[in-house]
C-alpha cells in the first residue's frame, strides 16, 4: 500500500441538519468515482466503503509495524490517528473497530489457534464446536479465549465447560458479551446452549463425510436457527456472524447479497442498517426502504468492489492489499464487516464530537462582563472519522458540488 496515494478524500452535500460537507481521511477522490454510473446515494456508500478499506488496509500495515506515519498535513489524520489508537487500546475495542474481519484481537488468536484447513473435511467434530463456543461467549476477551481452548481433539466435558464459562462477568445471572454492544446471556441457559452448539457441531461433521456439495451460507444458517439456541435468535447477530466462520473455515459458501439484505432489514438498527441510514442522512437521498431496493444498491456497490477495474485505480489497490492480508477474495461477509465500521466510525465521530465541545465550553467560561463575541463558532464545522472538527475551504466546497452537479447532468 502507497500511503501518501491512500490520504485522498471526498465530500459530499450533507444534509443541513449534520453540515454540509464532511472530509473522510482515506476515501477515494470525487473524479475516480465519477463515471462509474452510480447513484449519488450509491457512490457516497461506495466511497465509505473504500474510505473504511484502507483505513483497515493501513491499520493491518501498523499491526506489523510496516506502517509509516500518516500525512498531518491532511485534515483527517488526526482523526483517524484517534480511531486507531482506540483500536489497539483493548481486545474488545480491537474486535469492535478493526475494519477488516481477519485482523482483530479474537479472530487473529482464532486464525492462529485454528488455521484454516486447505480441505474442510479435515474439520472434526470438536473443532467446529471450537469455532462455535469462542465465537458465542468469549469473542472480544483474549483470556476467556484461551481458557476454552480444547486441548486435542476429544470431546471436551460439557458440564465442566459450562461451569466455566458460567464463572465469568460480575453477576451470577448474566453474562456480558462487549464484542456484541449490549448483548447479555443468561448462565442458566448456557449448558442448554453448549449441548445444542455441540449436535450442531455433529451434524455439520457428518455431512462433511458424505461428501456432499458445500451447503450454502442459507442452509447452514438455517440449520443453527432451527436448533432454537437461547440467545442465537432469528436475524440475531451471533447467527450471521457464526455461519461466517463457518465460511471462513470451508463449511459453506459465502452468503450472497441477496442474504445481507435480508439481515439488515430484519435485524435492529445498528451495524450493518446504521450504516445505510447514515449514507442518507449525509447524501439527503432516501434510504432504501424495500428488500429489493437494498439488494439492488448492495448489488451495484459491491459489484465494483468485487471486479475494480483500471480506472479505478484506488479501488483496485485496496482490494489486492486486502487479498494480501486475509489471504482469500472480498466477500459479503467483509460487506457487512465494512458497513458495521461506518457505524462505529460515525458513532464515535459524534461521542468525539460531543466531548470537544465540552471541553471547549470548559475551557472558555465567559468571566463576568466578557464580551459575547470571544466565543467560538463552530456551525461550518464538518466531522470527521475520529470526531475532530474540520473546517473546509470555499475552494474545496466549490469542486465538490461542481462534481456533483456533473454526475447529475450526466444522469439526466
């Protein structure tokens, strides 16, 4: 990866509720994305969507200390240097924020741990009930972890397991999942819960012996979801994410856009779903409301995610590093990892945002008789990934809307 070529940004007309520009350190430039034929709506999700890969592209770099410092000249650096230092703060945060899905703290111990077989037939039983336990009660904390790592590959002690898992948290009737935001399981459930992952685990290994075709990511997750696991709920986050793995490690194919946006219009309202309503909010274009209008947008988005071409030159870069550090193609798994990262990058743009202000509130409380003028104004402040504020150019404002209004008299 070429750094200084990935500090590029884009601006798009916000609406004047948020602002009305917005610079993103890492997104591509206006003129490589101004013939792909794209709705406005649809290229400034395109264009979060390969802001949110380099910055995952770049993050994996710093993991390796291959990095090198970021331009702080460009008004989004200190931004994104904030949004990586919490990355790196914590495992939890790690899982949370790092863009691209192989390189946080528990999918690395699990890669690790666990590397992925060349034949998945080589998977037993245990090692699927591997992936389901770490990924269900212990993803985001590196010590719970490696306290349900099976030694072996002998069926392990489910009673025993339980009372493991059952011991961690502060409360005896809940166990929190932070990977997961406010997810919480109940102890009493989780022997009910081991005992169904493992005839899961069972079933998945015996068709893998009959060597059948790879099941599709649909029949696989509607295999977990009929097992009525407490806490794994239909459209629920830990089923997607876990017939992921599954991906990952061979045992089906990769879900198709058709299944995304199936979850996202039946899950909450936050990751994958904020994300589309946070395009919205800074294009002023509407959302899409209908299953149909979603695939169809997903569908156009990813389309040239999946086979950039020479004139897309940015796009290209980032999809080959990206290949390079996980070690396979971008899939609709890495989509909706992609998407949920908007979210936090604008989540904790705002909780960013909201302490700036009060520390400058702070920092300058009038003394009595001050004149009203020394106050701040920061109404023509954009925010950026990291929540610091940027003022923006007339120049830079003026060539934006001007790409902006080709891309529309080219449309009509």
């Amino acid at each position: 990866m070429h750094v200084a070529e990935h500090q590029s940004f884009l601006s798009f007309p916000l609406s004047d509720s948020i602002h009305k520009m917005a610079n993103l350190c890492f997104s591509p430039s206006p003129a490589e994305l101004r013939y792909l034929g794209l709705s406005q709506y649809e290229t400034y999700l395109l264009s979060r969507l390969v802001q949110t890969l380099r910055l995952g592209a770049y993050m994996s770099m710093k993991l390796s200390n291959t990095d090198v410092p970021l331009d702080s000249s460009h008004p989004g650096a200190a931004d994104c240097e904030a949004y990586i230092k919490s990355a790196f703060s914590s495992d939890m945060l790690s899982d949370r924020l790092f863009p691209l899905r192989h390189t946080g703290s528990s999918m690395r111990f699990i890669l690790a741990q666990r590397p992925v077989p060349d034949d998945a037939s080589k998977l037993t039983t245990v090692k699927i009930f591997q992936l389901c336990v770490w990924r269900t009660f212990a993803f985001g904390n590196k010590e719970h972890l490696e306290e349900v790592t099976f030694k072996g590959d002998k069926k392990p002690d489910l009673q025993k397991l339980a009372s493991t898992i059952q011991m961690w948290g502060n409360g005896e009737l809940k166990l929190p999942v932070p990977a997961y935001g406010q997810l919480q399981i109940t102890k009493a459930k989780i022997p009910t819960m081991l005992s169904s992952l493992w005839e899961l685990s069972e079933e998945i290994s015996s068709k893998l012996k009959s060597k059948s075709s790879t099941p599709t990511f649909t029949a696989l997750h509607e295999r977990l979801l009929n097992k009525k696991i407490p806490a794994i709920p239909p459209h629920g986050l830990i089923a997607w994410l876990l017939t992921s793995d599954f991906f990952e490690y061979g045992l089906c194919q990769p879900p198709t856009i058709q299944n995304l946006a199936d979850h996202m219009m039946k899950s909450g309202t936050s990751g994958p779903k904020g994300a589309i309503k946070i395009v919205a909010e800074e294009t002023n274009q509407p959302a899409p409301a209908t299953l149909e209008e979603l695939a169809h947008v997903l569908t156009r988005v990813f389309a040239i995610i999946e086979s950039p071409t020479e004139n897309t030159p940015t796009i290209q870069q980032v999809v080959a590093d990206c290949k390079d550090i996980q070690g396979r193609e971008l899939t609709v798994v890495d989509l909706e990892h992609a998407l949920c990262k908007i979210a936090r990058q604008n989540t904790r743009a705002k909780a960013g945002k909201g302490k700036s202000r009060e520390s400058r509130a702070k920092g300058r409380q009038p003394k009595a008789g001050a004149r009203k003028e020394n106050m701040v104004d920061d109404s023509d402040a954009g925010t950026d990934a990291g929540g610091i504020q940027i003022k923006l150019t007339r120049s830079k404002k003026q060539e934006v809307m001007a790409i902006v209004g080709k891309q529309q008299g080219d449309r009509s």
